[in-house]
C-alpha cells in the first residue's frame, strides 16, 4: 500500500463519510423500478389503507356503538388514504426519491 | 409429502410443529422460532468470524460480512444522511434477519418464518414503533403537525388529520403485507410445480419426459426465489430507512 498517494482525496472522502462536509446529493439508492414491482406495491398500499380504515371502523362502531355509520365514514377514509398512498408513491413528501 | 392421493397440497409446508417432539411440546418451541434462532447463531458467526482475522486483503468470510456492512451502511446514510448513522445496527439487524431467513428457507426440509405473517406483522410493529418514539424524541408534540401537510385550509382539517393517521398506520400493515405475500407466493409455486414433476413422473415412460417441463420450471423459480429473497430484504430495509427518514426530518 502507498500510503501518500491521493492523501488529499482520501481525506476527503473520510471528512464526507464522516459528515464533516456536506454530503453529496446524488448517491441516494431508490425502490427496485419494474412494472410488476411497482404495479404490487400499488396493490398493497391500496388494501392495507383499506383495511386500516375499515379496521378502525368497525372497532369504533363496537365502542360507541354507532353501527354502520362510523365503518362507513373510516371506509371512505381508508380509501383515500390508500389514494394518499399511491400518490405518495410516485410523490415523495419532501423530495427524496423513492 | 408433495402430492398424496391426487390433491396438491401447497400449504402444508407452513404449518408449525414442534420442535424437538414432546421437548419442544412443553415450552412451546416451534421449528420456525428454531429456524430463528439458527439465523441469529449464522448472523453473529458471520460477523465474528468475519471480522476475527480483519485482514487487509479480506477472505471469503471477510468479504462477505464486510460487503453486507457496506450495503447496509450506504443505504442508510444515503436515504436518512448522516444522523441516520446511529440506527444503522437497527436496520442492519432487520436486513441480515430477513435475509437469512428468506434464504434459509429455500434449502430443502426448511422452514421460512418470512413466510408468517405473525413473524413480518411483528417485525413491521417494531419498525412503526421505534419510528414513532425517533419522531417524538426527536420532535416532541411537533411530530404530529406530520399529519396535517402546511398551507393546507385548515377548514379541511378534520377531513385530512383522519386520512393522514390512516395512512400512516396502514405502513406496518403494508410493510409486512409485502413481504409474507412474497415468501407465500414463492413457496406455493414451488410446491405445485414439484407437485406436478411427481405427479406427471408416475404415469409411466412418457410421463417421465414431460415431467420434464415442469422441473425446469422450478428450476427457474428457485433462481426468481432467490432474487425475490434478496430484494424483499432490501425493500423491507430500504423502507424502513425512508420511515426514519420521515421520523428524522418531519417534512
């Protein structure tokens, strides 16, 4: 090993690695792109919101006991959720890639 | 086993038995809670081994725990940033587990505990709840301004507050959704197809050369199965990493 040579840039990438310096943008790894990888991601962020939703329904109805009127409110509001999901999806919230 | 009487039966390979007959019996210790255990003797035999010599010019065991740290370590930093670096054991434990349990599962006469959604829904509940007390510890009460985006009306708050906490609860469900639906997808297909190589194989000389067809099915599926391993290992970390990412910086 030749330990002088690229001293300069081996402290550099170490000051990096550290958090010394800024960090570069750019070396962000994403989800695994694929049309069946993203079409069942899609499929289960839908479902699991959905059942969320209905599952905070129903144990509501049980306790106040509203019957069908609380799980038909949280039905809708787990399905737009699961809308929320998809969009966020392709959306990140605060501009990291997925 | 695969294919008695003429009903394929792919989901028996799931069932818990115990371990080690009556021993097992009586503390109630399954071959899946063993299969856990295995995985965490390899886990730590990995890195202990691997990292025992600590070579300059590393081995096979050293480059194989070295590159995983690696893997992990990059994924972490790169999705959180450098705050990220203290759960970086966190996430490393849940990737090497995952991992190791995906791929034990694919040998012969074992058991995958990926593929109970006991295990992954119990993994995903850790996940939302370290998550969780990150963002309070981090954030205190501000954390749940999370749950209603700024600029938005406020009139349009009691529509958005419930829709948000759903969305945010549904993560575990989603979180372990993914990955038992994969390992149970895979295992099953497996088994018909190995099912029909036996089945198909039994109906004498020309049955033998079509069970051919699909033996090379399964041979390409153990091939899908163990990229589908790797990256359902991946997926469950790297998203776990976006959450604490989230949990991190809030907006």
């Amino acid at each position: 090993m030749n330990e002088r040579d690229g001293f300069e840039q081996r402290l550099r990438e170490a000051r990096t690695r550290q958090g010394l310096d800024k960090p570069s943008e750019g070396g962000k790894q994403g989800l695994p792109p694929g049309p069946m990888g993203i079409g069942f991601r899609v499929g289960v962020e839908l479902v699991s919101a959905l059942v969320v939703g209905i599952g905070i329904g129903l144990l509501l109805d049980r306790w106040l006991g509203t019957k069908p009127w609380l799980f038909l409110l949280f039905f809708v509001a787990g399905s737009a959720a699961g809308i929320l999901n998809v969009y966020r999806l392709f959306n990140p919230r605060s501009g990291r890639k997925i | 086993m695969a294919a008695e009487g003429k009903a394929i039966d792919a989901l028996s390979q799931f069932e818990l038995a115990p371990f080690l007959g009556t021993i097992g019996e009586s503390v109630r210790f399954s071959q899946s809670n063993a299969h856990m255990l295995l995985v965490f003797g390899l886990i730590t035999a990995l890195m202990i081994w691997g990292t025992a010599k600590r070579a300059i010019i590393p081995g096979r065991i050293q480059a194989l725990a070295e590159s995983s740290y690696e893997f992990v370590h990059e994924l972490v930093v790169g999705q959180i940033g450098h705050e990220g670096k203290r759960y970086f054991p966190f996430v490393f434990s849940l990737f090497m587990f995952i991992l190791f349990g995906n791929l034990l599962g694919l040998l012969p006469y074992a058991f995958t505990f990926t593929s109970h959604i006991a295990v992954t829904f119990a993994l995903a509940m850790l996940v939302i709840v370290v998550v969780t007390i990150v963002a309070l510890a981090i954030h205190g009460l501000h954390f749940f301004s999370y749950f209603f985006p700024e600029g938005a009306p406020k009139l349009l708050a009691p529509l958005i507050i419930p829709i948000e906490i759903i969305s945010y609860l549904s993560r575990p469900v989603s979180l372990s959704v993914r990955l038992f639906a994969n390992m149970v997808a895979g295992h099953v297909m497996l088994k018909v197809f190995a099912s029909f190589v036996v089945m198909i194989g039994s109906a004498g000389a020309l049955g033998f050369l079509g069970a051919t067809l699909p033996l090379a099915v399964n041979v390409v599926l153990i091939g899908f199965e163990l990229l589908v391993a790797c990256l359902q290992a991946y997926v469950f970390a790297i998203l776990t990493s976006i959450y604490l990412h989230d949990a991190v910086h809030l907006h």
